[in-house]
C-alpha cells in the first residue's frame, strides 16, 4: 500500500505500508528515509512505536538515511511511547538518544514533535491495517 501524508511542519512523506510486516518507509522529499513499526507486535492496544532512523550508509536493506530536522541529522532508533508518542531512547539501545545530540532546546523540542507527530500517524492510521 502507499500513500502520503503531509506533517504540521510541512514535510510530507511518501509511505511504502507493508500490511503483512506491519513495516511502513517513510520516505521525505528532500529524500530521508526511515523505518517505523510497532515496538510489540500482536498488541495493537499499546501506545508504542519503534522509529529506525538510520543512518547514511545504512546497510539494513532498506536504505535508511537519518532524519533531517532543521540543521540536525537525527540517526538511530526512538520509541515514541505513551498517549501523547513521546520519543525516548529505545530499550535495546538505553544510552543513545538521538535527541540529546541536539543543543537547541527549541529545535529538540520540534524534533520531539515530528517524531512523535510520525509515530501517531502510524500507529492511528497505518498499524490498524496490518496483519499480526
């Protein structure tokens, strides 16, 4: 399945949705590309969501770039948790959180915002069509 959706600040993004992995690329147009899927597969009712950034170079097969936000080059993974998706270090890397390599406070936060804004539109729109 593919589609688009354009975010609050501005970026759209071209998604590649494949229903039997419950995966989606979220591909930008100033071409970054990132991963995002449930952090639980088979418990739909829980408010987590894995973000693989990537990285340049990446050599997971799909590609992935790192997210530009602003001047920053976001990379690695976030779990986007809670009703309200808020980006943390995922469990499987605790001590590396892309967010704390940005030391504009208000660009952290916008950052924090996108990849929360990411994370609710997967898991409201694209997760419900997936097929485990």
């Amino acid at each position: 399945m593919q589609t688009t959706v354009t975010f609050d600040n501005g970026d759209t993004a071209r998604i590649g949705f494949f229903k039997d992995l419950g995966h989606a690329l979220y591909t930008f147009g100033n071409g970054d590309q990132i991963l995002v899927k449930p952090a639980y597969y088979g418990q739909p009712d829980r408010h987590d969501v894995a973000l693989n950034l990537g990285r340049p170079g990446d050599t997971s097969g799909y590609r992935l770039t790192g997210l530009h936000i602003g001047d920053w080059l976001l990379t690695g993974t976030v779990l986007a948790t809670g009703l309200d998706f808020t980006p943390v270090p995922h469990p499987h890397t605790p001590d590396a959180n892309p967010l704390t390599d940005i030391t504009d406070p208000a660009a952290r936060q916008d950052a924090a915002d996108h990849l929360a804004q990411i994370a609710d539109h997967f898991h409201s729109t694209l997760a419900p069509a997936a097929r485990w």
